[in-house]
C-alpha cells in the first residue's frame, strides 16, 4: 500500500478559493506545471521563493508515494517588458544593451538560474522545456482557436478575442475579476492598436524590423504571446487536463487567466484541476523588485557582499529561513529575521545530532507514533511547513528530555524518531545534509578570527601594507572579509 492511500492531503485551489482533498486524476499519478523564470537576468531571492515552495511540493508529493511528472519551463522568447504588450522582449533588449545574441543572454542567466539552485539543494523538474523550442505546437494552439472563431488576425498580429470568449466562458473566474468591469474601468482604444478591444491579449505578435527574435508562421513574420508557451507546453507533456500548475500570486491575473481562457478556446474545457500560488517575498517591508532596487541575490547571501544583511548566510540557513513562512503567506527578509532562523535551524541541527548519543530504555514514555503523524498533518494541511518545523522542534524537545533522564524511549522508538526527523528535515523541506563537521567549522572561526585581530592591529599602527595582504592572501584561498560598523566579518566562498 502506497503512503498516499493512508494520508488525507488537502490543497488550498485559487479556483475555488477553498482548501479541497487532493486526488489526481489518474491514481497514483501526478501532473504539475510551474510556470519558471523569464532567463534575461540573474535570479533574485523573491524567485527563488516560489519555485523552493514547489520543490517543497514536489518532495512530499514524491514521498506520498505518487510518481510526479514535474514540468518547469524556461521563457526564453516572448515576454515583453510591459505585460500589457507593449515594449521590447525582455530578452531581445538585454541582449541590444551587452551587444550579445539573444541565446547568449539566456544560456547566461539559465546556468545561473540552475546553479543557485543547485546550491540550495532543489529537485530538478522532470521536463524543462524552453519557449523557443516550442514554436511549433504554439502556432498549431493559435490556429486552432481561430478555427474556434475565439481569435483574429490583425495587420500580422493574432489577438485573443476576450468579449466573444466571454460570451459562453467566463474570463475572470480564477481572479475574481468580472470581464464588464474591467472593460468599464480601461480607457478606449486609441485607434493606434490592431485589437477590437482592451482585453484582446497577443497569441503572435508582428515582428518589426529592429526585432531580434523572430520566426516564420502562417501570419508572417513574429514571435508567440508570452501566455501561450505555457499552455503549449504544460498540455504537450501533462495532457489537455492535469492536476496541478502553479506559480507567483502576480502571475494569476493577467498570465494563468490568459492561460486558461486558451485552452477552454483551443479544447473545450478547463486545463487543470488545482489552481497553487505561492506569495511574495518582501524586504525589510517593502516589495523586492529589481526595478526599484529593493533586492538581493542569493549568492549575495552566501557571500555576504551586500549592504543590507551583517554577515553571510549558508544556503541550508536561507532555505530554512524561507520554509519558516506558510508558501501562501507575504515574507519579509531581513539581517533579524535570518539572524533568527539561523539560531533556529542551528539548534534543529545539534538536537538531531544528539539523538545518535540517547540511551535506550525497555520503555517508552512518549508516543513517537502520534508525534510523527502531527508532522504528516502539517504537510497534508496544505503543505504547512511552518506548522512542520514547529513539530520537528517538538521531536527536538523529546530528544533533549532522553538525554536528560526526564523521559525514556526504547531503541524502536528513538530509531523512528530519528527516521523521521531525517525524512522531513532532509527529504522533503530540502536541507541539504552538513558536509563539514561543526568542530572543525569551529576552529576555522576561531583561527580567522586570531587574524582578524593581527590585521586591526597592523591597521592600528598604520601598516595598512600588511593590512592588505592579509585580506588579499585570505580572499585568495576562498576567505572574504568584510568591514563594517560592527566591525570584520568574514565568509567562506
């Protein structure tokens, strides 16, 4: 019997707005699209947040017994500057501004997206598909709703007809938002635009001279709307129905309303049955965005070479850090808040640590039973992972009161609670297992710190010579120094 059978799992859906018990539509079989990064910059630590709430997802999913087709795309073409379609393409001007090809840009900032990542122990996907490698199926969509008569061509342009959709399909429902009202509240078209009316969205757009990227169709020249790629791909590898997409709340309107008024025009009904958005993360109370400079980057953390946080941070620290917070709740980063979580997760790490030290008894006066499946009731609760760590610290605290003879566990029970502690701390939150040992961590502070004091001291008495070539030497072997206010601290790259 597969874990699943025995574990009631209940999804909040954006579509109902309600939390519903989960069951895919195939037994023993799930599909799920997560819309991935626009590849013209570095990933920032708001991203990051998203796509580590469905990796979460994924790993638990997996452990449930299911077999998980995890599908996360690559925008590399498409998305315009401005969502409301008008701009250059993300890419294209990234591209025009470093005098690069455009494929240049994205192989860049997808090996960057990968390797942060990487660092912060995700699950790949099982299929990462790219919007240009699927240009093809997007156009055979695109024809196919005109067929539908829910699309027009306009001057080389196609354009999904909202108000007609509306007539028999309700735009609007996974967002509240009603198709009269937002009609009401635009301002008329100017007469410069090919759409009939405000709400029209592209599904392929004319390409003019000075655009980089560009392919042949049956329209002429252009490059697909940023919303169809989703649609083309999430149904080429999930089918026409699947169990789950998800993504950033700001993509709920306009980009999976778009979605999924394109596949009702293309097939006939609804694509999915479990709507998931994950909320921002903001910093120091404000949102992070790169257009007003209110951001950080993860290897910022690691390193820390930025100007907002008091030291650098571990990658096991920062994933910690975000799992803190429920996936559908607002975060907000700063230096207190991580300083916090890294007490936390260092005192998590040393309980689990000292389970391997308990010593047996032929009794047991607590029910590891009951505790393990409060942990299995957080995830199934809508994947609560703050719920989940605050049990994970309770088995922390029976570990503690073992040790001091204030409770007994025989050598079945501490072999499960060790079992479990390890299942939810490394297998489904992610935290990637300790490879250094803490002593030897330890003494390495210790001894930077010994010359952090010779360094303050050949400053004091003006050698700044020597000053500099002991930061220089120790940035050369993967030691960074940083001065501030507090004084020196240091990372390890």
């Amino acid at each position: 019997m597969k874990l699943y059978q025995n574990q009631t799992l209940k999804i909040y859906n954006s579509l109902s707005g309600e939390k519903e018990i989960f069951t895919p539509i195939h037994e023993g079989y799930i599909g799920m699209y997560v819309c991935g990064p626009t590849v013209y910059s570095n990933v920032h630590l708001g991203n990051v947040r998203t796509f580590m709430s469905f990796d979460v997802i994924f790993r638990y999913l997996i452990h449930l017994g299911y077999k998980v087709r995890y599908v996360r795309n690559i925008t590399d073409a498409g998305h315009l500057e401005n969502d409301a379609e008008v701009g250059e393409d993300r890419i294209a001007k990234k591209a025009r501004l470093e005098e690069l090809e455009p494929m240049e840009i994205v192989q860049r900032y997808t090996v960057d997206f990968h390797t942060i990542l990487h660092k912060l122990n995700f699950l790949p996907p099982s299929i990462e598909p790219t919007a240009t490698g699927h240009i093809i199926e997007q156009q055979e969509i695109i024809a196919k709703i005109i067929e539908n008569g829910f699309a027009y061509e306009a001057n080389g342009s196609v354009y999904f007809d909202v108000v007609k959709f509306n007539e028999t399909n309700h735009y609007g429902k996974l967002s509240g938002r009603n198709i009269e009202d937002m009609l009401a509240n635009t301002r008329d078209l100017d007469g410069v635009s090919d759409k009939k009316n405000p709400q029209d969205f592209a599904l392929w757009k004319k390409a003019e001279p000075q655009h980089i990227m560009r392919w042949p169709s049956p329209w002429g020249i252009g490059f697909p709307g940023w919303h169809l790629e989703c649609t083309a791909m999430s149904t080429k590898y999930l089918g026409d129905t699947f169990d789950i997409h998800g993504g950033g709340m700001d993509l709920k309107f306009p980009h999976h309303e778009c979605e999924i008024a394109q596949n009702e025009a293309c097939t006939g009904h609804s694509p999915v049955r479990f709507w998931m958005h994950a909320n921002m993360l903001i910093l120091n109370g404000k949102k992070m965005a790169k257009s007003t400079g209110n951001f950080i980057l993860p290897n910022e953390i690691f390193t820390g070479d930025n100007t907002i946080l008091s030291k650098a941070f571990s990658p096991n620290v920062t994933r910690f850090f975000m799992l803190q917070a429920h996936y559908r709740s607002i975060l907000d980063f700063s230096n207190d808040a991580i300083l916090a979580s890294e007490k936390g997760f260092n005192r998590l790490m040393e309980g689990y640590q000292l389970i391997s030290q308990l010593a047996p008894s032929t009794t047991s006066t607590l029910s590891i039973s009951d505790w393990k499946q409060s942990c299995y009731d957080a995830m199934n609760d809508d994947f609560n992972t703050p719920i989940l760590i605050a049990q994970l610290f309770e088995g922390i605290r029976m570990v503690h009161l073992v040790n001091d003879k204030k409770e007994s566990l025989t050598l079945e029970a501490i072999t499960d609670l060790k079992n479990t502690l390890q299942l939810f701390i490394f297998d489904v939150l992610g935290i990637a297992p300790e490879n250094q040992n803490k002593d030897t961590s330890d003494k390495l502070e210790n001894v930077v710190a010994l010359i952090i004091q010779m360094r303050n001291e050949a400053r004091a008495n003006k050698n700044f010579a020597l000053s500099d070539q002991i930061r220089d030497q120790l940035l050369a072997i993967g030691i960074q120094l940083k001065d501030g206010k507090e004084g020196t601290s240091f990372s390890v790259n």
